[in-house]
C-alpha cells in the first residue's frame, strides 16, 4: 500500500483494500471525495477520474501547488524541516498563522504536521493553528511519499478544490461515486475530535450529510460509501444502508499503550439496497404492529 504524505488521525490506508472491494461496482465512475484528508484513498485507488475536495484550504493549496510544481516544491518543503526545536516549531507556526502567502503557508502545513504532537491538525475558533510541539528528534521528510503523489496526480485525471461538503454534494450526479470520511461520531464526550478546520464538523453536520448522501443515492443514482466511529448514533444515522463493520487500531492516543482497536463502520448506500431495505422494514412492521380490536382504547 502507498503511504499517505501526511500523518493524519483516522488515515485509512490499511483500509483501502476493504473500501476499494465495496467500491469495484462503480469502478468505472467519477471517483468524489467531499473530506480529502490525507488522500489515501486517491494513492490507492485507480478510477478514470477524481474530485478530491476538502474544507482545509491549506491542505487544498499543499495538493494543487506539489502536482504544479513537482520537484521544486519538494526542494522547498525540506528547507523548513532544519528547524527542530520547541522555540522554532513556536515561531514557525505562527508564521504560518499569520502569513498570507499560499506557498508558504502550504510548506509550513507539511512543517507543522511532522512536527507536532501526533501530527494531529488541530484549530481554535479563530482559525489559528494550536497543536503543540511533539518533541520528535527527528520528523520523517516524506519526500518518496510526495514523489509518488506527483507521478500519481499526473497519470491521473484529477480535481482539487476546496469546498464544503455540501456544495459537493450538490455537484454530484449518475456516473459519479462518492466516498466521505467525516470527522467521527464522538465515542464519549471527552474523546470527540472535530477541529480540522475552524467551524468544526457537528452533529448536525453528521445528520445533513447522513440524509444527502440517501437523497443522492435515491433520487440521482449516486452510490454513496461513508466511514465512521461504530455507535448507536451512526446505526441510526445510516439505517437503511448496508453495513459493514471492522475493528480498527486508533492512531491518535497519546500513548502507544493506549492505541487500541475500535469499532468502525462503513456504510453502503444506493437506490437498490435503501429501497430494499424500506420495503423489509415496512413489511416488518405491519406484520410486528398489534391489531386494535373495537374495544382497544385510542
């Protein structure tokens, strides 16, 4: 499997195998990805074309300016990774929250996600970058991982473009298939982790996106896979689509003891399997629902 340029909570290229077997239906559609992340999906994965979108602008930025410039972007990515120390990792990132420079911006993206704790991309409500210093002695320059991203995006038909998830959404049409890994469905209320971006992803977020990708499915003929944390919310959320569940190893804790697996889910949905599956819940339910007699109270 080819390893993503980006350390990235919930990367899921050990599970691109299983995605790519539910997705080999619809293998010859526009591949669509509304939360782009760290691309793993895309580097290993092989549709006709794609539109890999995410709501990170600077993460857009990194993608379009590495596939623009090839080589000389990477040159100028490793410039930055001299500086490893908790004073200069301070004084970069906030750089990188101040400056207005795209390029620079993108070069510190990458800077900041080796270097801070976990490589977790963490904002406050201001927009501003706070992860802190991870106190690494020495973060891994991915450059085979950013050569192979150029060769890929150039043997490819491909779009970046930042966006909401919904204005994708609404792009979308027969001969398109969409893949979306949300931020998850919060496990407990002190293990939620939704500051990818400045506004957050919320639960009515993961309900609005739940019903548009059925709507696509029923009224456009959309197939839509999404991925989540496995829980009673996202059993309801996605009911009506098929599951399929795993166990997976968290890569977020802040100790290595404490990665253990959890449950995950992904969910299939289109027109054959939602209305399926209506109709064996419709039939289940005329034949589970008691039948009033005159004297029956109301």
């Amino acid at each position: 499997m080819n390893k993503t340029i980006f350390k990235w909570a919930g990367n899921k290229t050990k599970l691109t195998p299983a995605i790519n077997n539910l997705l080999e239906p619809y293998k010859n559609c526009r591949l669509v990805e509304p939360f782009t992340g760290s691309a793993s999906l895309f580097l290993n994965s092989e549709f006709p074309s794609y539109l890999l979108t995410d709501s990170n602008e600077t993460l857009i930025d990194f993608y379009t300016i590495l596939k623009n410039e090839g080589v000389e972007f990477i040159h100028y990515c490793r410039t930055f990774f001299s500086h490893n120390s908790e004073e200069s990792f301070k004084e970069l990132r906030k750089v990188f929250n101040e400056t207005e420079n795209t390029r620079l911006k993108a070069g510190l993206f990458l800077y900041l996600n080796r270097h801070c704790f976990n490589g977790l991309c963490r904002y406050n409500a201001k927009g501003g970058f706070n992860t802190p210093y991870g106190y690494y002695p020495n973060p891994y320059f991915p450059e085979e991982e950013m050569l192979f991203f150029i060769d890929k995006v150039h043997a490819s038909k491909v779009e970046f473009r930042c966006a909401d998830f919904m204005d994708i959404l609404g792009e979308c049409k027969n001969g398109d298939v969409v893949y979306c890994d949300p931020p998850y469905v919060a496990l407990s209320s002190t293990a939620s982790f939704v500051g990818y971006t400045k506004g957050g992803f919320s639960s009515a977020d993961q309900n609005l996106l739940a019903e548009t990708l059925k709507s696509l499915a029923v009224h456009d003929n959309v197939p839509c896979l999404i991925s989540n944390a496995d829980t009673e919310a996202t059993q309801k959320l996605y009911s009506g689509g098929e599951f399929l569940s795993l166990d997976v190893a968290r890569t977020v804790a802040a100790k290595g003891t404490s990665r253990k697996k959890a449950k995950e889910v992904m969910v299939l949905f289109t027109k054959k399997i939602l209305e399926r599956n209506r109709l064996t819940s419709t039939s289940q339910l005329k034949t589970s629902t008691p039948v009033k007699t005159p004297s029956a109270k109301l």
